[in-house]
C-alpha cells in the first residue's frame, strides 16, 4: 500500500465537496490532508470563491479531470499550525492561496516570483500532480496544507469573504494592467465583459485613476457599469454607430469574456501602440492580421499572477477599500450555483460560506 494511504475512516481528517464524474455534481468526500512540514502553513478555510473554472474542471471539458476533484481555488481562512521552518505566518493569522500551490522555486520565473508561468509547470491548486505524486484537492473543503510561499497575509481592513475571490478573479485582471503600465492615471481602459472578472476590472481601472469604458453585449449592464461600479462609458457592442464613435479611443482593451467573439469588431477601438490583452477562454479567437499592422496595436495573454503580486494586489485592495461583488452561499448550495454560474446568473461573485455551512462530524 502507497506511503500516506488512508485505511480506514478513522484517519480521514478534511471534509470536502468532490465531483465523482463529467456530470459535475458535487457531493460530500471524506479525505487526508498531509501533516505539515517544516515549511507549511495549515489553515482552517472560512470561505472559497467560485469560479468558472469549477465548471470547466468539474464537468471534465478539457478531458483530464481526475476524479474525484474537489474544486475550490479562491480560498481564505484562519492559520491553525504552522512548521517548525516557517517564517512569515503564525497561528490565528490570516491568510489566503490563489490558483497554485507549488512550483519548482529554481526556474527564472519563480527566482521572479512569477509562479504561475513556472517552466516546469505549476501546480494547481486542485486535480494537480503535487512532487509527491498526491492529487491536489481544493478549497471546497474544511482546511488545506500549504506551502507558506503560496499563501498571502490578508490585511485586516479586508472581510475574508471579500479576500477569497481577490485571488483568482482579482489577479486575473490586476496583473496585466500594472505590466502593461495602465495604473498611471488618465490611461483609457476599455473591459470586454462585466462579470466576476470584468467588475474587479473596472474597480481596479477606476482606482488607479483611469477613463473606463465598459464593452458590453447587454444593453441591460448600462446602469450597473456606470452608477454602481463607476465606469465613465458604456458600449453596446451591437451598436455600429457607438463602436465607430469610438475608434482609437483606447489605450488598452481587457478581454474576460468566454464566449466566442470575433476581435476585429474590438481592435479599431484602440489606439495606435494600444494593447488588446486576452484573460478569458473561449475556444478559439479570430481576427484579421491587417487590424494589428496599421496601428502597430498588440494582443497578449495572461494567466492569473505570482505570489509576489497576488500579495500586492491583496494589500493595494486593503489600503483602497476594493473588494468584489458577492452572493455568499452555504456548500450545500452549490450545484445550484454552479448551474446558474453556467447561464452567468451571478453578481458578480459567489462566495462559499465553508465556516458556517461544512463541518467534520
């Protein structure tokens, strides 16, 4: 039998909501967690965010899920141990992990603290191959082992529930604006999609002093854009006279959208050397060359951020009263909130409640 199995019940120390099958329904999943090591942080998870990646991974669409998964990678919670090595983190702190929980440390990306663009491969927070070989389990669960290099101090100015979706939904968008250099006031940001990405791009954008334009499919998103996130402009997408009103109006355009969209109808909004960054996932994207020559315009990707800016990121939001949009809900609700996630009925975040609706028996 393989060193750390579990034999019986008995040693079962974490309770967690797991997918058994591409159905994705989640149901309870007994299961261990590792003692912690010299270097690790054991922390008592008080709330998850929920992300469409529970869809994608629980549901099985890119065909390697590793059943059972237990999802979950917008985690915040209070310390219980720590090990005997760690230096950052003490009992009743508290603390947060994002989408990673381990990488190879030596590559120039995480001598960066650039984690996530590991050479040798992250590892996810959840159906990842850890260097022991384990599968790692997520945050939908009653505590997690962690490495103290991939966990962040919550200041306290920030309500755990808001903190827990910061971490996948808020780097997501605060990375590539401050490596693109849109944190300088006055820059013109435009957001492709209002969602839980899209609403923390836009209280980011507006922060850091920009003109923000919302580029919506839905007329309907008007109000919410601009009198309660703050967004100084709103673009019908449809709309042919509004798109060409406002051709090479922008710095910098933030796609978070999914679904499929053509990105000829987006790059003449920007500016000559404007930059068209990508951080959602639809299944393909098509655009004509001759969009990017004329006006010397770029598209980029980015995928989340490292430890080092997540802590930042976490930090800048305490100091400036940021925090996201959410429906807080009990673990036994989730199947249902993964459905309505899937027709996008959610403003802007859901937020599982761990501490108050999970417990060991």
């Amino acid at each position: 039998m393989a060193a750390g199995a579990v034999t019986s019940e008995e040693n079962y120390n974490c309770l967690g909501w797991a997918a058994r099958d591409p159905s994705g329904v989640l149901s309870p999943l007994k299961f261990s967690r590792r003692a912690p090591g010299p270097h690790d942080v054991s922390y008592r998870i008080t709330h998850c965010g929920v992300c469409y990646a529970e869809i994608i991974w629980t549901r099985n669409h890119f065909g390697h899920t590793k059943y059972p998964v237990v999802p979950g990678h917008e985690m915040a919670g209070i310390v219980t141990e720590v090990g005997s090595e760690v230096s950052r983190f003490k009992v009743d702190d508290r603390v947060g992990t994002g989408t990673i929980v381990n990488s190879c440390r030596s590559c120039e990306f995480c001598e960066e603290r650039m984690e996530n663009y590991c050479e040798k491969g992250a590892v996810l927070t959840y159906d990842g191959v850890d260097h022991d070989g384990s599968i790692t389990r997520g945050g939908f669960s009653t505590h997690i082992v962690v490495d103290e290099r991939y966990c962040v101090r919550i200041p306290e100015t920030l309500r755990l529930e808001h903190a827990a979706p910061l971490l996948c939904a808020g780097i997501t968008v605060y990375s590539p604006m401050m490596r693109h250099g849109m944190n300088k006031p006055g820059k013109s940001i435009g957001v492709l999609g209002l969602g839980g990405l899209g609403h923390m791009a836009v209280k980011f954008a507006k922060s850091f002093g920009a003109i923000v334009t919302v580029l919506s499919t839905s007329a309907s998103k008007e109000d919410e854009a601009l009198k309660v996130l703050g967004a100084d402009k709103f673009l019908v997408t449809s709309n042919t006279a509004e798109m060409e009103q406002a051709t090479r109006s922008l710095d910098f355009i933030l796609d978070t959208a999914s679904a499929y969209h053509p990105l000829d109808l987006y790059l003449p909004l920007l500016k000559t050397r404007g930059t068209f960054v990508v951080v959602g996932a639809p299944n393909e994207m098509k655009f004509n060359p001759v969009a990017l020559f004329l006006g010397m315009k770029s598209i980029a990707g980015s995928a989340g951020g490292g430890t080092k800016e997540a802590q930042e990121m976490v930090d800048y939001c305490g100091e400036h009263g940021i925090a996201p949009m959410i429906e807080l809900i009990p673990m036994q609700y989730i199947n249902t909130a993964l459905d309505r996630l899937s027709k996008n009925d959610v403003r802007y975040r859901f937020v599982v409640n761990i501490e108050e609706s999970l417990h060991m028996e």
